[in-house]
C-alpha cells in the first residue's frame, strides 16, 4: 500500500465511523461465533477479510485456527484466485513504527489455536484481482508444509469493522 492509499483509507474511515460503527454493532452477531469445521482436524472461527475501496489493492484476514489433530500443523502457502498473492504476515514495533513481516511458517502445537487479527498476525491479499465487497465472500486455499490444504471461507466486512 502506498502512502497515497494509506491517506485515502485514513480518510474515509474517520469521516464514516459513526456510521460505520452501527453497521458494526449488526453485523457483529453475526460474524462472531461462526465456525467452520474445515477438517476434522481443522476448525476455523470468526474469518473475516476487510472491504476494499477501488484503487485499493490490498487486504488483510482474520481468524482462530484450531488444530484438532495430535500433530503440530505448519502452514506455509496461502493462495486465492482473487489476489495475485496472499502471504501470512505478523506485525511488529519497531522504533516506534509498526511493521508488517512475512512469516515463512505458521506453527500451531497439537490441541492449539493461534489468532490472525488487527495489528497483530494476518493474512495479506496484494495484487486484488477484484474490489472486496461486504456481504461476499472469498475462498482461499491454506496449505501446509506436509502438503495437506483446506479450503476455508472469508466472508467480507465493511473495512472498518474488526
Ligand atoms: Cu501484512
């Protein structure tokens, strides 16, 4: 994202955010708590990508990964038809600023859950192939290191909704 983006979504969320918030307040219920049973050894809650605004080629997802299974899972692709590529970030402080960093591997221990969510871990769309609308949804493929892959939902919510 550039900085001319940055601006722009700066923008509109501080003059929409009373708005935004009741919509917030509605579509809460009913994003919140849902699960999709992706495998048995894979349960995902609360996913959830932001809306984009045009010209805006990027996004971000979230969502509870729990792994059911008895064996570490290591998630290291990520990939939709809708974004050129999809990457699993972390953010970081540094000196103050906040910085996104790819991760090579996620790592979650047997019996465990590990949390994607704002200004934390997330997973980043670049390159949109298409503007993200709340209300739709989008399909994107996790994979991990043994080769295994799950397809999970991310329905979209207005982008300044958590
Ligand atoms: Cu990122």
């Amino acid at each position: 994202m550039n900085k001319l983006q940055l601006v722009l979504v700066s923008i509109l969320i501080g003059v929409n955010s009373s708005v935004y918030a009741e919509q917030h307040m509605e579509k809460k219920s009913h994003t919140m708590g849902i699960q999709q049973q992706v495998d048995k050894d894979l349960l995902i809650e609360h996913a959830r990508v932001k809306a984009t605004i045009p010209g805006v080629k990027v996004s971000a997802g979230y969502f509870k990964l729990t792994n059911n299974s008895d064996q570490t899972m290591t998630f290291t692709r990520a990939e939709t038809s809708v974004a050129k590529f999809t990457e699993y970030h972390t953010m970081e402080m540094d000196n103050n600023k906040m910085l996104m960093r790819k991760m090579d591997a996620v790592i979650i221990p047997a019996h465990e859950s590990i949390l994607f969510k704002p200004k934390g871990k997330h997973l980043m769309f670049m390159g949109l192939n298409q503007r993200f609308i709340a209300g739709e949804s989008i399909n994107v493929t996790l994979s991990r290191k043994n080769g295994e892959s799950y397809n999970v939902n991310l329905p979209v919510i207005d982008m300044n909704a958590h």
